[in-house]
C-alpha cells in the first residue's frame, strides 16, 4: 500500500516538475503575448474611463474572447517577429476602433454606439465637425503602444524561440474552438432575453448605458450581433395591436379648443437653452450672472445686464412676455434633433431603430401634418437651413410624415451657402428668404421650421461678426484668450441673437399680414447644449453628483396662443419633448388616441409623463435619471419610496406603449385600409 502511495506521489513530483518546466519555457517563450494582454487591456479600460469614468468592466467577457483569439492565432506563427507584427496589429486596431467611438461619443454628448447608429453614417461628418481627441486616451494609448513596440521588437531577438509542434498546434486548435464558441455563446446569450414585446425587463437590467459594461470593442461586436441577428420585431398578434391602439382617447383640458382654427407654427431651435437670453444666477452661475461675481471691463449689477439683454435679444423677450405666451418652465429633452423633431410632429418613436431611416415610407396618419390635411385640409410645409438629405428629411418628410414640401438649403438660394461645417447658415436669413412661404396669407397653414444656427461647435465665425460687435459694445461675455469656456459661451449666445433676429422677421411679418391674431407658435430646444460641454459649464454641473444635475437637460418650451390674454401663464409641472404634441392638439381641439402619445398635455392637471431617451437609454424626470431602476444615477433629494413607485409605474406603461409603437412601424400597421379607419375613428372621437 505505502509502495504504491511512493509511486503514486513520485508520479505527481515528476508530473509537477514538467509542468513548471513547461510553464517557464511557455512564460520565456511569450514575453511578447503577456505584454500585448497588458497594453490591450490598459488601453481598452482607458477608453472606458474617458467614457464613463470607471477603470473596470462589469462584463469583460466578450473582450477577453478577442484578446484569446489573437493570442491563440499567435501560437500558429513560427517565429517572434511574425507574432510581434500580429499582437502590434491588434493594439493599433484595438487603438483605432476605440478612439472613433470615444470620438462618436464626445461629439454627440455621450451616446454609446448601437447598430442603428449605421444607418447616420452619411451624416456623421455634418453631426461631428469636428473631431475632439481625447487628450488623456491618445496619450496614454500612445505610451503604451510605444513602450510595446520598443521593447517587443528588442525582445524578438532575445527570447527563446517558440515551440510550434503538432501537438502544440492541436492544443492551440482545441482552444482556439473553446475561444470561439465561448465568443459565439456570450453574444447569444447577452441577446436573446431582449424581448421587443415586453420591455419591461429594461427596468431591470444591469446594463449602465455606457462603455463600462462590455468595453468598447465588447459594445461594439455586440451591437452588432444584435443588430444583425436579434434586431428583428416580433409584431404578434394584429387584433392585439389594433385594441390597444383605440383602446383609449386624450381628456380635454381646460385649454383644449383654444386655438382650434389657428394656423399652426412650431420651431425647433437647434440647441436652445434659457441661458441664451435670460439671467439667472442660480440656475446659470457661469452665465450672464458671471459678470456681476467677477470683474471683466467694469462692474456690472444685475439689473444692467438684464436690461442689456433686452436689447440684444429683444424678441425673444417679446415672445417670453407676451400676455399671450404659456412658458412650460420645467420641460426636458436628453435626444439628438431628429428624434426631437419627429416626436413634437407623431408624439412617439420607436425603440432600436432611427426612423427617418428605417422607416420613411410608413403610413403614418396621425402625424400632425396628416391630421391637418385630412380633419381640416390644411397644407403643412417643412424648412430647414441645413442640408437637404441630412437624416433623410427629404424623403422622410414628405413620405411619412405628410409635408406637402420639405425646403431645405439648397432651395433657399442664400448668397454664400454655409449649409456644412464651419458658418452654418444664418436662421435670420432662412426666415427672411421664405417668410411668404413659410407663412402664406391665403390659406391656413401648418408649418414647421427646424433652425441651425445654435448648432454647435462653438467658434468664431465671420457671419456672427456683427452680434460679437453688439456683445463688446456693452461689455457682455467679452473674448478671453485664456478660457474656452468662456469663448463657447460667447460664440453660442451670439448665434442665439441670429434666432431672435429670425423670430423678429416671423413676428413682424404675422403682425403685419393680420396672421398674429389666429397662430399658435410653439418654440422650443430640441436639446441642451452638449457641444464643447457649454451647458455643463454655464450650469456648473460636471457629473450626476451634482445636487441639481438632472437640470443640465432643462430646455424652453414657449407657445404663444394667438393674441389671447392668458396672462403669460408658467407651468411648473415636469413636461418632456414627447408633451408638446399632445398640447399642441390639446390646443387645436383634437381629441386623439392616447396610447399612441408618449406624453401628455401639459395643460393636464392629472397626469404627467416621464421622458425615455431613444439617444441614451437613460429616462429621466426633473427628480430622477436612470438607465434601469437597479442603477438610478441621479435622485434628487427629496426622492422617496413613493415617487420611486409612481415612476416605475409610469415608466412601465411608457414602455409598453413604445414596445407597441415598434411593432406598429415594424409591420406599417397603417397602411391600407387601416388608414381608413383611424381618421373613421379620429372624426368619431371628436367632442
């Protein structure tokens, strides 16, 4: 028994000893491949730190499956210097497809990539303009890749030659299959729970909506598995779909008919904020209210600069006034211009898909556009000062949407086009040029009109010359060599004076062709100013620790009713981009289906909606910002158990009308006779 034991033992020795023999001529063997596993892994979590500000991965594992494959292709390859090249390779490409989402990501105010996200890429040079390297990524990526490169190639001559035997490469085959299928596996799994049915496992899941999780190049493929795989919408049960649809219908409030046979206007302002033109010290620190804290030219009081900018801006303070002018004071949006623009027009959007892309064709007889024309056979008419594909308007808009006509730049025949980067076309100019069209004295009009001028980035440019001049002469955000920041800011708000120009031109013109009496004009930013961080500076918000931060998405909504005497009315309640459309019915008279309307009126005392951003994944209120009510981000202090509760109820009907609006797009449920019977269903409803 105890000889057996000896042996028994002497075999584990001598087995132990070969394996440690085998380890260290494996470890000299590879310096090359442990150093491209450090540099890869170093320059993947700098990525994710610049990104989302952790130093980890929560779920690495599709990473590690590409850094296993290059490293097991590696053991195929004879010598040192061909392995050198493949593992140099792999850190550039890994270098690469990091640093262009990086860049995606800071040009568009953090959105993490998703596989619709293809379908912009004809507009990406317009979206981005230009491109902010991330400083603290390209230098430490750079010193690292150089380091490897210095010192792999040294050591290519050094270290023992590599041991690529049969036996070894069938090993390597056996681990390259376990590699892959593992890779295969997470991907499936990390997809297939996505039910597009039922979203509510949203509410729940552990993604963050930022880089933290897979990794960039983890996102990345996965994203694309999903998308070309996963991506498909389940459209199920039709009589279902048509149920719910009808199922319910908007209460009138008691604003609604009060503008039920105006003409109808509504602008988008690219990237306007309240601090554009107003003072506040509280909200806006860093703003106009700057200059009563530090002394630039002269001393300032705050009184002087708001009766400054009164003269720079002295439209948009006639608009903001007016008797006539309901200010939805506490209205957010967190999404790009587009998604803004089609849910002030239909009041939704569908998950996993950008519309004006993926669906320009769709019947879609609820947009306002549509509505207009067929309850009241009102023409609408679509403007842009930008380019006329971009995000597909000029299909989209006159094929889903219902706009007799899109004009975009190029039918606007400027002097000196400045449609792309750089300039950027003046909104004055755009409104001047089509104010007869855009507002016609013969007939009721519908019009919307989608500016370009705020559109970041922020600098000098020759157009803007004469509001820089206005801005020096009373000695408001003067140019400071040492503060880009500040020079953002100043750059920004004078291509603000450009819109209040162009809402003089409107305003003027109604006034003078008797429109002003009989149009409901609704102004609004289809976000906050992400461009070179400007609203986080103004705000002085850096992160969701900041106790006001869900602020920072805190953009004007103006609708100024005519002529009517109201009162200048402000409502406080939470709104969201998705509640202008429903008010804007609300105040036309038109009772529709709720269950297609992401939002509510924001006359409506009842109820309120909260904001689900297709952009960033994130919903918010002005209380509470979360990707999943396992990882709220930001809560403001007076946050209970209770609001928690109402929200995730809140939360959860809006998901299921989203789940629903995606099978609605995904089959055109509309089309045919089904059109027939909503505006059938849409007359009946009428009061």
């Amino acid at each position: 028994m105890n000889e057996r034991l000896d042996k028994f033992k002497n075999k584990l020795k001598t087995n132990a000893l070969a394996f440690c023999k085998w380890a260290q001529r494996f470890f000299k063997e590879n310096y090359l491949m442990f150093g491209y596993i450090a540099a890869s892994l170093i320059i993947e979590l700098t990525g994710v730190a610049v990104t989302s500000g952790k130093f980890y991965m929560t779920e690495p594992w599709l990473f590690f499956t590409f850094i296993a494959i290059v490293c097991l292709i590696s053991q195929y390859l004879p010598g040192h210097r061909s392995r050198y090249v493949l593992f140099l390779a792999a850190l550039l490409g890994n270098f690469a497809l990091d640093l262009i989402f990086i860049i995606v990501f800071d040009s568009t105010g953090g959105t993490v990539f998703d596989y619709a996200m293809l379908k912009l890429r004809n507009d990406a040079i317009t979206i981005v303009e230009t491109l902010p390297f991330d400083f603290a990524y390209v230098f430490v990526s750079v010193i690292v890749i150089t380091m490897y490169a210095t010192f792999g190639f040294m050591l290519t001559k050094r270290i023992q030659k590599p041991n690529v035997s049969v036996s070894a490469k069938i090993t390597t085959a056996a681990l390259c299959v376990i590699a892959l299928g593992s890779n295969a596996m997470l991907a499936y799994f990390g997809n297939f729970k996505n039910d597009s049915n039922d979203l509510n496992y949203m509410l729940d899941q552990t993604e963050t909506g930022t880089y933290s999780n897979k990794g960039i190049i983890g996102n990345l493929y996965n994203e694309l598995v999903r998308g070309l795989w996963f991506s498909d919408i389940d459209v199920g049960d039709i009589s279902e779909l048509h149920d719910f649809i009808y199922a319910s219908i908007t209460e009138p409030t008691e604003y609604f008919g009060r503008a039920s046979d105006y003409n109808v206007v509504t602008v988008l302002c690219e990237s306007f904020e309240w601090f554009t033109f107003l003072y506040d010290a509280q909200r806006y620190p860093n703003g106009y209210a700057r200059q009563t804290l530090e002394s630039v030219t002269r001393e300032h009081d705050a009184q002087k600069i708001i009766a400054d900018l009164h003269t720079l801006y002295p439209n948009l303070y006639r608009f903001y006034e007016s008797q006539s002018t309901v200010i939805l004071n506490n209205s957010y949006s967190l999404e790009k211009t587009d998604i803004s623009e089609n849910k002030t027009i239909i009041g939704n959007y569908p998950l996993f898909e950008y519309i004006n892309y993926a669906y320009p064709e769709n019947t879609l007889p609820y947009s306002l556009p549509n509505i207009m024309r067929n309850m009241f056979e009102v023409e609408s008419n679509s403007f842009h000062n930008g380019y006329k594909t971009f995000y597909n308007r000029n299909i989209h808009h006159e094929n889903a949407l219902g706009f007799k006509s899109y004009t975009a730049a190029e039918d606007m025949n400027f002097d000196g086009d400045d449609t792309g980067v750089g300039e950027r076309n003046l909104d004055s100019i755009m409104f001047d040029t089509c104010k007869d069209r855009m507002f016609p004295t013969d007939r009721r009009f519908n019009t919307y009109i989608t500016t370009i001028t705020q559109h970041g980035q922020y600098a000098e440019r020759d157009n803007l010359q004469e509001y820089y001049d206005k801005l020096d002469a009373l000695e408001i955000l003067p140019y400071d060599e040492n503060d880009e920041d500040a020079n953002a800011l100043r750059y920004y708000c004078a291509a603000g004076m450009d819109f209040d120009k162009a809402i003089g031109i409107m305003l003027d013109y109604l006034d003078a062709n008797d429109l002003a009496d009989k149009t409901l004009i609704t102004l609004f930013g289809d976000h906050n100013v992400y461009y070179q961080g400007v609203s986080n500076y103004v705000k002085n918000i850096t992160g969701t620790s900041a106790p006001n931060y869900c602020e920072l998405y805190r953009v004007p909504v103006m609708i100024k009713v005519g002529n009517q005497s109201l009162g200048n009315p402000v409502i406080n309640k939470f709104t969201c981009v998705a509640d202008i459309y429903p008010t804007i019915l609300d105040l036309l008279g038109v009772t529709t289906f709720s269950n297609l309307n992401y939002g509510v009126s924001a006359f409506n005392t009842k109820s309120s909606s909260i904001l689900y951003s297709r952009a960033y994944n994130k919903f918010l209120t002005d209380k509470i910002y979360f990707n999943s009510l396992s990882n709220i981000l930001y809560k403001s202090a007076d946050v209970d158990e209770k609001y928690i509760s109402d929200i995730q109820k809140t939360a959860s009907e809006l998901l299921e009308k989203i789940s629903h609006v995606n099978r609605i797009f995904a089959s055109d449920f509309f089309k045919g006779d089904n059109e027939a019977e909503f505006y059938a269903r849409l007359t009946a409803a009428q009061l």
